[in-house]
C-alpha cells in the first residue's frame, strides 16, 4: 500500500466521514425544529379556538336578562296560556 492510498484513505476517515455525519446531524435538527415551530403554532390555534368556542357557548347559555314586558307581549303570553 503506497503512502498516497494510505493519505487519501486518512483524509477520507477524518475529514470527510465526519462532515457527512455533522451534515446529517444539522438537517436532523433543522427538520425537529421545524416540527416544533408548526406544533407551536397548532396548540397556539387551538387555544385560540377553544377559547372563542368558550365564550360563545357562555354567552348562548346566558340567555336574555331582562325581556320588556309590553301590551303585545302580555297579549302573545295570555293567548298561549288559554290555549
């Protein structure tokens, strides 16, 4: 084995398998981050929504507070009760 062959298998072992590794690795971590930015984003929707949903389904159980008493509802009133 000559002393080039032995060189380039050297700087193969030490340089290039490591970048490859470090490569893969860096990508790696770019894709996790990613995925953790668009799960971020998600929970931060549906807070959002279930919140709205909340205050929507509150206020529809509240129902009206004060319902005027006038001559024509008096009269819608004693009508269905006769009926």
């Amino acid at each position: 084995m000559s002393f080039r062959t032995r060189l380039t298998g050297f700087f193969v072992l030490i340089v290039v398998v490591p970048m490859i590794g470090f490569g893969i690795l860096v990508f790696s971590l770019i894709n996790q981050s990613n995925q953790g930015k668009a799960d971020a984003h998600a929970s931060g929707v549906a807070t959002v929504a279930a919140n709205l949903y909340g205050s929507a389904s509150a206020a529809s159980f509240a129902g009206p507070t004060d319902v005027p008493a006038t001559a024509a509802s008096r009269a819608i009133v004693s009508a269905s009760s006769r009926a």
